[in-house]
C-alpha cells in the first residue's frame, strides 16, 4: 500500500495546478482533486501503479477538462457568461477575459486535442511525454497538438481583428 | 516532424504561438492557485483513504457482525422450538385439547359424561373429561381445571386397610 499523505504531498500541488490552469477560479478545482485522488486510489486497489506523476496528471488533466465542457454546456444552456475576475481593474479584465476565451476554446476542443494542448502550452511537457501521459503514440499526439493550436489561432486570430 | 521546434529544451511553451494565444496562456500560467484553494483541495484529497469506497461497497454487501449475532440466536430458538413442537405437540393425536372446526351450538355440545368415582366420591382427572369441558366452552375447562386443582390441593383421609384394621382388632382382642 502506497503511503497515501506522502503521495499527496509529493503530487498534489502538481494535481491543483493542473486543474486550476485548465478550469480556473471555482469550486471545481477542489472537487476534480479530490475526484482525482479518488480514481487514482480505485485503481491503485486493482493494479499496481508505477508512475504516480503520470497517472495523476492524466487524470487531473482529462478530469478538468470534462469539467470544463460540462461548465460550458451549462452556461450555454443557461445563457450567462462564465465572469472572468471577482473584482478586476482594467487590466486584469482584459488578462481574465483573454484567459476566460482560451479555456473555453480549449473546452470546444475535442478530448484528445484539448488535453494534448493543455499538457503542452499549461504544463509544458514535452511531445513523447505528452505521449507517455495520455497513453497514444507520438504521432498522435503532434497531430493533435497541431490541429488544436490551429484552432485555437483562428480563434484569437478573430479576437486580434475584433480589438483592431 | 513539424512539432519538434517545440522540443528545444530552451523554448518557452508558447513561444510559436500567436500574440493574442500566447498572452491568453500566459495569463494563464501566471494564475496560480491560491494557498487557501490549495489546502483545501489537499485536504479533500486526504480524506479519500479515509472513505475507501471499495470498503463502503463490501460493508454495504456484507450483514454487520451483530447482525450476524442475531441470526445465529434465532436461528437457535428456531430450532428448539421446533424440536419441542415435533416432540410434544407436533402431532395431531399426541394433541391434548382439540377444538371443533364448526360453530359449537346448544343443540350440539356434548354431555359431559362422569368419571369413575374414587372411594370418597370425587371423579379422578382425565383427559376425556378435559377434552369434553374445552369442547363445550373455555369457562367449563377453566371451571375443571380449577376443580381438580383445589381436589388435589385438598389433604385427603388416609385410607383406612381391611387387613390392618382386623390386626388391631385381634390384638385388641
């Protein structure tokens, strides 16, 4: 049995960080950890985990990401915009509004894309541990983090054109 | 492959992005968690050995041990009880009191007929008499049973032997 306090100690700055990157301010960030930890704990019962690092940040970063098109479903279902600060000035309206865009862009991803792209850009792996982490070859994951980052231009490509 | 130049170990993750993308994910880079967000995740997290769900799954699966207890108790008395059913009264004729299954009208109940005398004019108890009683009402087999107790209570004469008496009589004589 793995010292679980110590696994927590070890990864689960690594665990908040990845969800809050990916997801933001909110509660959602404490729930996908304890959600992850919880997971990782059902599997640790069946087999044998040999990279905890790995594991909990694939789950962390998928997790997050559910989260975060489950919240963008909602909030399209409910019509209100997800606020991007508590309490900004300017600036911080701007970054928070930029940031608010990203993640929901990154939302509108599909799975593999948006978490090769979150890994990458939010983490800063490298591509054949992005492909270690997600469990796909390396040649997936370059397409899928070429094809994310070309969606993800056009995009703010429109947003660079809107603030002209 | 196209991708490797983000390989460099000395790029920036966002440096081949777009001026718009890259400040996006440079804001978000720079948003860390707060302490607070942080400790309450981990504690969250902590609590997960704690509630093992596997645990919760099997304990709902498994009857607690007092329960078990309990099982086993009744199973006990259920088979004593049973024996002593099967020993005693298990059995139709080894039944001492019969109830009839039709409605017991004036015009059907049997007369209760009288027993054998004993020397001093009570009837001994028996079971034709008490079957009788309960077959006629509750209150005439409370009403034998009460009579037979108080005769049985009662202290009887002891009985005087023809053969005793005559000794007596000689040595008197």
């Amino acid at each position: 049995m793995a010292d679980w306090d110590a696994l927590i100690d070890e990864y689960g700055p690594m665990v908040v960080r990845v969800s809050w990157r990916i997801l933001g301010r909110g509660a959602d960030v404490e729930d996908n950890v304890q959600e992850v930890f919880f997971e990782a704990f059902r599997l640790h019962q069946r087999e044998t985990v040999r990279q905890w690092g790995g594991l909990l940040r694939r789950l962390a970063t998928l997790g997050a990401l559910a989260r975060l098109r489950r919240r963008r479903r909602e909030a399209s279902l409910e019509g209100l915009a997800e606020p991007a600060c508590e309490c900004p000035p300017e600036e911080n309206l701007i970054a928070g509004e930029l940031e608010a865009r990203l993640r929901a862009a990154v939302a509108a991803l599909p799975g593999r894309e948006g978490a090769v792209f979150s890994l990458r850009y939010f983490e800063g792996l490298q591509l054949p541990e992005i492909a270690a982490t997600l469990g796909i070859k390396y040649a997936a994951a370059a397409t899928a983090l070429s094809r994310a980052r070309a969606k993800l231009e056009a995009v703010f490509a429109e947003t660079a054109v809107e603030e002209q | 492959m196209d991708e490797n130049r983000f390989d460099r170990p000395d790029a920036s993750p966002a440096d081949d992005l777009g001026p718009a993308l890259r400040r996006a994910v440079d804001g978000v880079l720079r948003d860390l968690p707060p302490d607070d967000v942080t400790s309450r995740a981990l504690a969250a997290a902590r609590q997960v050995e704690s509630h093992d769900p596997e645990d919760a799954v099997a304990a709902l699966r498994r009857p607690p041990r007092a329960a078990w207890r309990v099982l086993a108790v009744a199973a006990s008395i259920g088979l004593v009880a049973g024996l002593a059913w099967w020993r005693w009264g298990g059995s139709p004729n080894n039944s001492m009191v019969s109830r009839p299954l039709s409605p017991v009208g004036p015009g059907n109940v049997p007369s209760i007929p009288q027993g054998p005398e004993t020397p001093h004019g009570d009837r001994r108890p028996s079971l034709w008499a008490y079957r009788q009683a309960a077959w006629q009402s509750a209150e005439a087999l409370d009403a034998a049973l009460d009579r037979d107790a108080r005769r049985l209570l009662r202290p009887e004469p002891h009985p005087v032997e023809a053969g005793a008496s005559l000794t007596s009589i000689r040595q008197t004589l």
